[in-house]
C-alpha cells in the first residue's frame, strides 16, 4: 500500500467509501429513536451496545452495511467475524430461499440429505490423514465448545482441562469456565478443573517477537501447571490459534507442537478453537491450527460457517465421537435444514470465489497498510495478525506500553462517524479488530486506512 496514499491531516476531507452499485431499499419501519426507547424497556439491558451513538443496521450488501437513512458503513468486522463471504450473498440467499419453501425444520432422529452432505463436504477441508472427519452440529460456539470438553472428559476419563489466559470461549454456563477475560466472567462458580496457562503473548510477554524459542519457553507453563495443579492426566487442551476477544493475539511458532506433546504425554486431548480462525480466514491456511503445523483431535467452528447463521460444530475422529454413544446425547435445532443449506452455499462459495487466497492477498495488503500507519503514529504499539484476522493495539507510550484504552474507545467512536465499523477488545479495551467480510477490496482497505489514519490525528 502507498503510504502516500493513506497519509492525510486531520482537517482533511473526510474519507470516500469506494463506488458500489447497490442501492439500499427505502425503509420503512420505526425510527431509530423508537427502536432505542423499546430495547431499553423490553430487552435485557446486558445487551452490549457500541458507540455514543448506536447505528441502526437495517441492511446489508457484500462488505457493506446500511443504516435506516440509506448511509453506507464499510463492515471492518464482520457481524464479530461471522460475515464470511459478504452479506446477503446472492448464492447463499437462494440456497436459503430455496430450502424454506421446501421444509424449514426437521431433527436428526429423521433422515435428511443436506446435514449428510454437509458433513461429507466439510470433512474435505481438514488435512488428508488427520482422521479429523466426523462433525455434531450444533448452534453457536459456545455450544460448540460446551460439547468439545464433554467429549474430551467422556473419551478420556479424566477431568482437568488447561486453556489459555486472555482467552474467550464463550459465556454459555460451562465455557464462561474456559473464558479467562474478566471483563466476561460473573463472579459464580465456575470453572471447575480448569487451569489457564500462561499467554504466549510475544507484544507484552516474558519473551518477545526476537526470540526464536518463545514458544517452547511459553509452552513450558502447560507442562508446570499439568504437574502441580492436576492429578497428572487431563481431558484437555484447548486454545484458539489467534485469539479473537483477547486481541488478535497470535501463538508463537513451535508453541502449539510443544503444548500438545505435553497434553498427549498426559492422556489429554488438543482442542482447536476455530470459530474466529477457521473457514480460510487466516489466508495462509483454511483452519488456523494449520499455521501451527500441528494436528488436534477436535475442532470447534461457528460464526463463518454459516455467514450469519446460528451455525456450529464440532468435527473429531470417529473414535472419540463415539464416546457420546455411552449415553443419549441430542440437540433438537442442530443440523437444521435450513442451517444446513446455508453453511454448504457459504462453504461452496469460499472454494468458488478463492476467498482463502483472497484474505491471504488482500489481508497482506491490509496489515501491510496498518503497519505503514504505525509509523506514523506514536500510540500505535502492535500490528499482529494473519489474512483477515488482525489487530491493532494502542498504547499510551511505546515503552510502558501503557493501554490506552480512552485514546482506542475515542478513535472506535470516530471510525463509525466516518463511515467505517470496527471491533475492539483486549482485557483493557485497547485493541482495534479488523476482521472484515473476506470480499473485501484493496480498494476498502485504502479507505479504511484512512479512516484509521483521520480518527488517530483527531483522536490523539
């Protein structure tokens, strides 16, 4: 990316979305004041909600979004990193269209051919001979997730689990357990026999981005913790191979290959957590696991799966999903028909359209976008990431590293101003998430650089 074509002041004029043919249809329906005034009094205000002011989305075209006056938002993160190959795609939305009129539900305790096809289809993606092959669908990541470490505690017999801190698995009873962000978590009971590791986090760690051997010396925490905080054999270890909430934190190389020989060493099973990271996202490989050249024993996936369906699974091999055999074990909406012809339109259309091969191009373009910012601005301390999955941590001096987390809530509240919608997360608050549609253009990402680039001079 040119720098010269990112650089402006912050008094220039305000950035220009890139040309799109779509038009938005008029809307028709209560206003934006109405729809805030009946959330407040009939939904449960933990509801989370972004910016000052609120946008109100009320349509979707590819990597872009629209609020009730026809405005146009470039999407920078996806519905939370689920949009995957652009909303309202044309052939997912006939898919869709197509199995509504045709049956909208039935259960698994009747025979129907997409949730096999679906399955035979997805099994194609995992590496040949990984025996990674067998999938129980359900509705959401945290489900997902719930069902991998049953599945780990029945196949194995034993009970500790070792995950990540400032990792997030979900808030559902039993993966709030997993979850290690504070900012997710009720002070209940919860989590019990799991232990966090300490975070191979190479930007704020004991062991930085110079180190050749930080994954081994990050990976030798898991070995400590399985001898002094277990009985010695575990049921499993479960990390996501860049973390989502956490901050696009990612792993270490040779970090993962130590960590599961030391779970294996212990009788426990490799859980990779793919619902941010898998579905071609990290540009360089369909599942992040994949950039670890390691091999786990389950996998969990949503949000992408299904561009923006409740839309989950968990895919092992044959022996340990048989496990679940020992008792009854059902899920009345997973593998639901129309669910099901969503993910195989979505998982047809990321081969068709190469959309792997654009995030990794298009990513490249982007990070290499965010990093020529960083030289530019003080407060940006890390740009970390792979494909479409990145990350941009800002601190209130390089070397304290100082989270500055008012400066990040400021500039978020900027960007949606200017026309572009962003994440931010991290335990302080201080790291922007860019994970957009992977239809997204170098053309989108000049303008998003930009944007970023208005909103840090007029923020800082």
């Amino acid at each position: 990316m040119n720098s010269q074509s990112t650089q402006v002041n912050s008094a220039a004029t305000a950035p220009q979305l890139p040309a799109c043919d779509h038009k938005p249809r008029p809307y028709a329906g209560p206003s934006r004041e109405d729809v805030l005034d009946m959330r407040r009094e009939f939904l449960t205000p933990a509801l989370l909600t972004y910016y000052k002011q609120p946008v109100m989305i009320v349509e979707g075209h590819m990597q872009y979004l629209f609020d009730e006056t026809g405005r146009r938002y470039l999407d920078g993160f996806a519905g939370i990193v689920t949009v995957s190959v652009g909303h309202c795609h044309p052939k997912v939305l006939e898919a869709v269209r197509e199995q509504n009129e045709r049956l909208q539900h039935t259960t698994t305790i009747y025979l129907h051919p997409s949730i096999a096809q679906f399955g035979k289809k997805l099994a194609k993606t995992f590496p040949e001979g990984s025996g990674l092959g067998v999938t129980y669908f359900v509705n959401s990541g945290s489900e997902a997730n719930d069902l991998a470490i049953l599945m780990a505690r029945v196949y194995t017999g034993a009970y500790d689990v070792i995950a990540l801190r400032n990792c997030y698995h979900g808030t559902s009873p039993s993966s709030i357990g997993l979850t290690a962000l504070k900012s997710w978590k009720y002070p209940l009971p919860q989590g019990f026999g799991v232990h966090h590791a300490q975070l191979p986090d190479r930007y704020r760690g004991r062991w930085g981005y110079d180190d050749a051997d930080a994954g081994r010396k990050y990976a030798a925490d898991v070995a400590d913790l399985i001898n002094h905080a277990t009985p010695g054999q575990i049921a499993a270890f479960i990390a996501e191979p860049i973390q989502g909430v956490g901050g696009a934190v990612e792993l270490p190389d040779g970090y993962l290959q130590q960590v599961y020989e030391y779970v294996r060493a212990a009788g426990g099973l490799c859980i990779s957590d793919e619902v941010q990271t898998g579905f071609g996202r990290t540009g360089d490989a369909f599942w992040g696991f994949e950039n670890q050249e390691v091999t786990p024993d389950i996998v969990t996936m949503a949000k992408g799966i299904g561009n923006g369906a409740p839309l989950a699974a968990v895919t092992t091999r044959a022996d340990i999903a048989d496990s679940l055999t020992k008792r009854l074990h059902f899920n009345t909406f997973g593998g639901n028909p129309v669910s099901m012809a969503q993910g195989l339109a979505t998982l047809q259309v990321i081969h068709e359209e190469k959309i792997q091969q654009r995030a990794r191009e298009v990513g490249g373009y982007l990070k290499d976008g965010l990093i020529e910012l960083q030289s530019r601005h003080d407060c940006i301390g890390d740009v970390r990431g792979q494909g479409l999955m990145l990350g941009v941590e800002l601190v209130e001096d390089r070397t304290s590293k100082a989270p500055a987390t008012a400066l990040t809530a400021a500039v978020h509240d900027r960007t949606k101003n200017l026309g572009l919608l962003i994440g931010k997360g991290g335990l302080h608050g201080n790291v922007l998430r860019i994970k957009p549609p992977m239809c997204i253009t170098k053309d989108d990402c000049e303008f998003l650089c930009r944007v970023l680039d208005v909103a840090l001079h007029e923020s800082s």
